[in-house]
C-alpha cells in the first residue's frame, strides 16, 4: 500500500508543472485577446474623436452661416418695412392726384358748358395788284392786328389763297379787327371770307 501511495505522489508531482504550463498559456491567450480589444477599443475611439471634431468644425460652419443668415434677414425685413411705408406714401399721393384730377375735370367741364369756343378761319383773296385783299398801299397794320399768313403747299401758292391762323374766340368777335385800320381797309377791299366751326 505504501508504494502505491509513493506512485500517485510522483505522477502528481510530474502533471503538476504541466497543469501550470497550460494555465499559463491560457492566460496568455486571454491577455492577447484583451490587448486586442484594447487596440480596437482605442482605434474606434480615436476615430469616434475624429468624427466629434469634425462635427464640431460643422456645428461652428452652420453657427456662423446662421448668424449671416440671420442679419441678412434682419437686413431684407428693414428693406422689406420701408418698401411697404414707401408704398403707402405712393398710395396716399396717388389718391390725392387721383382726386385733383377728378376736380380738375368737373371745373373742366364747367368751363366747357359755360364758354362756348369758336374757331373762325380767315382766308383773303388776291387783290386786284397781286396784293391782299384789304390791304392797299396806305394802310399800315402793326403785327400784333395782323393775321399770321401760313403757308401749307405748292398748291396754295399757285391758287394765292393763303390760310390763316386760327383764332379762338368767344362772342364772334376777332380780336384786333375791331375799329381799327386793318378793318376798314379790308372792308374798303372787300371783306375776307370766314368761316365759323
């Protein structure tokens, strides 16, 4: 029985260091494996870190574009205000012209109703000595009593009738022909023929 005992103590002795051997290599095993995680864990981390900064750049980037944004808003809301105070002022002075002109066309028309304008057209005749018809060689007119001669064609210089200004009158009186010595030469001559529209 002693020897027995004697066997299994040195087979114990012998798968002892073996066992540690084993042991030890499994916990190498685990440490490797650990490390590797580790460098995992790191390298996540380190582009984790990478993508916080270059969140970080765009937070900043979007911080100043809002500020721009907004006091360009600011900007275009005070262009906005007095856009629409200018546009009130225009509305004002246009109801104001709107109503002048309004006025203007009823005093218009009443002035229309109440004068009564006619256009007298003189037209002369070619007197015996090539001269106008009630004017001779006497009779001296100033220019402001004597009718503007105006000359429309060709035509009207061979035919020698020569049409004058027109006059707007009101009465059927012609200024300027009345008791003076325009008037009476040419009603010496033969008066002109007018017309009255």
């Amino acid at each position: 029985m002693a020897d027995k005992f004697q066997v299994s103590g040195v087979e114990d002795e012998a798968a002892h260091p073996l066992n540690m051997l084993s042991l030890l290599e499994r916990v190498a095993g685990i440490i490797d494996e650990v490390q590797a995680c580790q460098q995992r864990m790191e390298e996540r981390q380190l582009e984790l870190e990478s993508n916080v900064k270059t969140i970080q750049a765009e937070v900043l980037k979007l911080a100043k574009d809002h500020t721009t944004t907004s006091s360009t808003v600011e900007k275009l809301l005070e262009k906005t205000r007095r856009v629409g105070a200018t546009i009130k002022d225009v509305r004002v002075r246009l109801e104001k012209q709107n109503l002048r002109v309004k006025k203007v066309e009823t005093t218009q028309e009443e002035l229309l109703t109440k004068n009564k304008f006619r256009v007298v057209i003189y037209q002369l005749h070619p007197g015996p000595r090539g001269g106008m018809a009630g004017q001779s060689g006497n009779d001296t007119c100033s220019s402001s009593k004597t009718p503007e001669l105006v000359e429309k064609s060709p035509a009207t210089r061979q035919l020698q009738h020569i049409l004058h200004t027109a006059y707007v009158v009101g009465g059927g009186k012609v200024p300027g022909l009345a008791g003076d010595g325009c008037q009476s030469g040419m009603a010496g001559a033969g008066a002109p023929n007018h017309r009255v529209y």
